[in-house]
C-alpha cells in the first residue's frame, strides 16, 4: 500500500482515499479488527484469550482483557529479551524494533514494540493531514526547517534495536521520501538531526534555516516545545550565527566530526546574507514576527501545539508574527489515531479525525452516571461526550489503554474528529480533590495573565503534592522571563490557588484539609536542566513534553527543582 502512495503521491488521491475510509468508518474498523485477529490469532497473546480464531467485534470484547502498559511489560520485556519464537508472542511476524516512550509523564521510558505496519500508518497519517494542509496553505518547491532530533539507538539484551518513536521514524527510509514527496525536504543534513549532541544539533539546525532562509516554506517540530525552545535558543546565540555565515566558519564548540564535515558542504563565507540577517534582527521589538522576518516564504508553523502544548502557544504566536500555526497530528509511540483535516483551526480547537484502518479504536464513556459502561465502538460514541481511547493495533497491543482522555467534537463523514483533553491520570489528588493536567494549565493560565500584566511571562511550569506538611498542599513551580516582583507573585499565587475550581479541592481548602498552594520561582534555565535529565535517560528532545507534576519518587527532578528554587510564597486565598 505504501508502494502505491509512493507512487501516487498526489494530494487529491490522498483526501479521496481517506474520504473512502471515513465514509465507511464501521465497515473499515470491522475489517481491521479482523484483519490485526487473524494475522495474529496463533499468537500466545491471542491464544491464552480463548479467543479461538472469532474474529468479530463482540468476540473479541468478550474475550480480550482490557490493559494497561503494567500488564503486557513482561510480554514486551521478554520480546526485547529475545524470546519471540513458536508461537510468538504478541504478533505473528518478529518484532525487530522497540520503541521507547517519551515516559515524561510517568518519569521513566515505557518499551513498546515498533513494526513496518506502524511505519505504515505514520505515513498515511502525514500525507493524509499534509493533503488537506496542502489545499489550504499550497507551498511551493522548498524546505522544511524542521527542529527534529533522533535519541540515541540500542540493542536489547534479544539484540533488538531500540529507540525512540520518532528515532524509528526518522530513521526508516520511508520518512525521507515521503519529506521529499511532500517537496519540503528538511534543511538540516541528516548528520545533525542523528547528532549525538542536541546542543549542537540544535545550533545547526538554526544555522541551516539562516543558510536555506529564502527557500524555507514551512517551520516546523513533532512538539511545539521544541520549535519555542529553537528560538529562545537563537535569542541567545544569533550573533555568532551571524558570524558564522558572515565567515563561512563554523565555531568551534561544534565538536561532532560528521556534523562538521556536513556543515561544511553547506556553509561558505556569506557577507550579504549575514549583513541582511543583522538587520532584520536588529529591527524586531522583543522578537515579535522572528520566524515570518527570518524566512519571509514559510506558509505556516507545524507541530503538535494541543495538549501539555497548549502553554506554548502564546511565545509561539509571538514568534510566528501572524503566520498560521497549524497542529499537528495526534497518536503516541503506541500507534496514531488521528489526522488534523481541518488545518485552518487555531490549535486552541483543532480536532483529528480517526483514521478507521490504522487500528481498532473503542472509547470508555467518561459521562457522569455511565461509570464503568463497557467501551463503545468507533461509530457508537456521541458528540460532546468525554471518553477514554482504547487502541488495538498491528504492532501487538490488544484493547490497550492509552491513558488519554479526549472528546468528540463531530464527526468527518462517519469517522468522529477528537479534541485532545489530557491525560487520564490525576497529576494532582490530596484527599477528595481530583485535578487534571488540564485544570493545572487553567489554573496557571489564570494567574500567569497578572504576570503579563507586569510584561513578564511563564517560560516554563510544573507542580508536585507536597505531603511532607499537614495537611499536605499543592507546590507549583515557576520559571519566568523577568525578575521576580513579591506583590505580583503573592497576587498570583492566591490566583493559583483559587482557580481550581475542582470541589473536591474548593471545600478541602475551606476545611484547611488541603494546605496554602505554594508557588516556587525556580532560576532561569532549570527547566532546560530537565529537559537535559531526560535526554541523559535517553528520551528524544522531539518527544519531549515537559512533566507537569512531578511524581514523590522522580528525585532527579526533584532535586534539579529544590537546587533551583529562589524563592517560595504561600496563598492567602481561603
Ligand atoms: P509519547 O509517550 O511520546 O509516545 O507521547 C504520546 C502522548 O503524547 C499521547 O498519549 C498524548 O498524551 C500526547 N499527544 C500526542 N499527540 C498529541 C496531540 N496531537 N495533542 C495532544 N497530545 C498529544
């Protein structure tokens, strides 16, 4: 199938193919469902279910456990160990790659397994969003300047290689033809996005953009985050980039040998270019309009700017200086669920649409009174209801929960379009309190609106329960761009607190059962330290999402976040 896409890569097709699908969503789901049984129906997974080769919708329901990651870790563990013969164990064909989850959520990687039918479905889901995309903003032959880095790749002890989703991706032979087929091949030599250094990665990056600044057409990350991060980055180091054009010398704490071989394929003394960047700098108030300045042909931003993205989104606007910001798709390491089909939505509602042949979807009801409803099928949900996505898909993963709550918000032809909510799991409970990564960002949304008032914004935030005090209380930590102002911050951490609207906190707090929210101001520069942590651990900076609570045994962070801390202030409020 993919051979066929390859060869007629042509836009329209796409969309006539996913309206085919979509129009006939049951039937598709029908089809897959049968399609991921039978293929793997000897498998010891299948087998141990009693499913005996029932192939249909209620069968499988019926006889196949819902799980969550905890369960199916010793089938994974024992597949990365090697051990995936006669009958295999969570699909027919080997698995030969391990993807790692970002684990940014849960403090460490989660192992998943990766094959060629994934590799399939990341393509028909980026050339499907890219058509519509297309349509609505056509770009011209170019470049994409593409923020993307792979982690680091191992073996597992049963010698299959492992590495991060998007590593495998980058990786495959596939993702660089279908960059190419989509005309925006990235800037940067394929030697900086496999650098072993992100620092140096990153440097390059910006430094292709600013070589190729004329050609590039779209701006663009897997994460939000990491197109913000770029640019605070060239804030920082946009005169020696300058140089290093005006020269034709790359500085030298570029230290990786492939890279600086690459880089100089690409890099030659440039005066014009150097004096013509200078000035479009030097002519921006607080880097408003930088990326639109900088590459005056990109027809938008691309990343993924829903979810624990959402906070970017302001400094990411700022840069952008009025071009469109278009979201990226949805799906994890696990697999993809859906296309963005409606580009020109702001982020703020950007749905996707399911793809019904990439897996078999169910959703939990999540809507008060229908508590612990069997899951519904694909076509069943309803408009506006909140449901937990279970996913069932080619790579061996069987009614797994994903752990992401999200909402319908209509429907493309038969297939529902999804909004992204959050994660299933609480980040913050005391006692009867229950509050989402999504009441955090509301609520630091809230109080971070005084900070602005002052012309100073939130560069980064996270929170953790403190039960250390009685009662135990909720610890938000800040890092700013400005230099902290008592009566601001006092002001927005009363702010803080009373925006949990949750009544579980609001009565806990009146009855002193939950303690004063506390507000720490970290130094400027810790939540890079964070970041650095979890690439140390092997995550890729392209995954990365920043933990928006950090759970009592991640002493890492902890520590990188009490080292930090400048300084604290306890709410007024109740
Ligand atoms: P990872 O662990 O890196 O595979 O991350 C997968 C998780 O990232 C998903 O389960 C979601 O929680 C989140 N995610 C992925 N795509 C999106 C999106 N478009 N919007 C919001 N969150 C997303």
């Amino acid at each position: 199938m993919l051979e066929k896409m390859e060869e007629n890569f042509d836009p329209e097709t796409i969309i006539e193919e996913f309206e085919a699908l979509s129009k006939d969503a049951e039937r598709v789901q029908r089809e897959t469902l049968k399609k991921i049984l039978e293929e793997n129906g000897e498998t010891e997974y299948l087998q141990r279910s009693g499913l005996n080769g029932r192939t249909d919708p209620n069968s499988f329901k019926a006889f196949v456990p819902l799980v969550t990651h905890k369960d199916l870790e010793p089938y994974i563990q024992r597949i990365a160990d090697g051990d995936n013969y006669n009958p295999s164990i969570l699909t027919s064909k080997p698995i030969t790659t391990i993807s790692l989850s970002s684990g940014t959520t849960q403090g460490k990687p989660k192992f998943v397994p990766f094959n060629d039918e994934l590799m399939e479905s990341t393509m028909q889901i980026y050339k499907t969003s890219f058509a519509f995309r297309n349509r609505e903003y056509p770009i011209g032959n170019g470049k994409a300047l593409q923020f993307i880095y792979s982690s680091k790749q191992f073996k597992t002890k049963g010698g299959l290689t492992a590495g991060t989703a998007t590593t495998n991706v980058y990786r495959d032979s596939q993702f660089e033809k279908t960059m190419k087929a989509m005309q925006t091949p990235c800037c940067s030599p394929e030697e900086v996005i496999f650098g072993p250094d992100f620092h140096q990665s990153l440097y390059c990056h910006l430094l292709c953009g600013l070589i190729f600044q004329d050609q590039v057409q779209v701006v663009s990350s897997t994460f939000a985050h990491s197109i913000v991060h770029a640019f605070r980055t060239y804030e920082q180091v946009w005169e020696e980039l300058v140089d290093n054009i005006r020269n034709g010398i790359l500085s030298s704490h570029i230290t990786v040998p492939s890279i600086r071989l690459s880089m100089g394929k690409i890099l030659k003394p440039n005066p014009i270019l150097a004096d013509k960047i200078y000035e479009k700098c030097m002519g921006l108030s607080n880097w408003y309009g930088l990326i639109k300045e900088l590459f005056p042909n990109t027809k938008y931003v691309y990343g993924i700017m829903t979810g624990s993205m959402e906070p970017y989104l302001n400094k990411l606007r700022h840069y952008a200086g009025g071009l469109p910001l278009v979201s990226a798709d949805y799906g994890a390491s696990e697999g993809w669920i859906g296309a963005n089909v409606n580009p020109k939505l702001p982020p703020e509602l950007a749905t996707f649409a399911v793809l019904p042949n990439i897996g078999y979807f169910e959703f939990i009801p999540l809507k008060e009174g229908l508590n612990g409803q069997e899951p519904v099928g694909l076509t069943e949900v309803e408009n506006g209801e909140e449901y937990e996505i279970i996913v069932t898909n080619f790579a061996g993963l069987y009614r797994y929960r994903l752990g992401d709550i999200v909402k319908i918000k209509g429907f493309h032809n038969s297939t529902p379009e999804l909004q992204f909510i959050c994660r299933s799991n609480l980040l913050l409970s005391i006692n009867i309190d229950k509050n989402t990564e999504k009441d955090l960002q509301l609520s630091v949304e809230a109080a971070a609106k005084l900070l602005s008032e002052e012309k100073q914004e939130v560069v980064d935030f996270t929170s953790r329960v403190d039960l250390s005090t009685d009662p135990g209380h909720y610890v938000i930590f800040w890092e700013i761009s400005g230099e902290s102002n008592d009566i601001v911050l006092e002001k927005c951490c009363n702010c803080l607190d009373t925006s949990f609207v949750d009544a579980g906190y609001v009565s806990s707090r009146k009855v002193n059962a939950i303690g004063a929210l506390e507000l720490g101001i970290v130094k400027k520069g810790t939540f890079h330290k964070i970041l650095d942590h979890y690439v140390g651990l092997g995550a890729a900076v392209s995954q990365f999402k920043t933990p928006r609570c950090v759970g009592n045994t991640n002493s890492v962070v902890l520590q990188i976040l009490s080292t930090n801390l400048l300084k604290s202030y306890f709410s007024t409020s109740f």
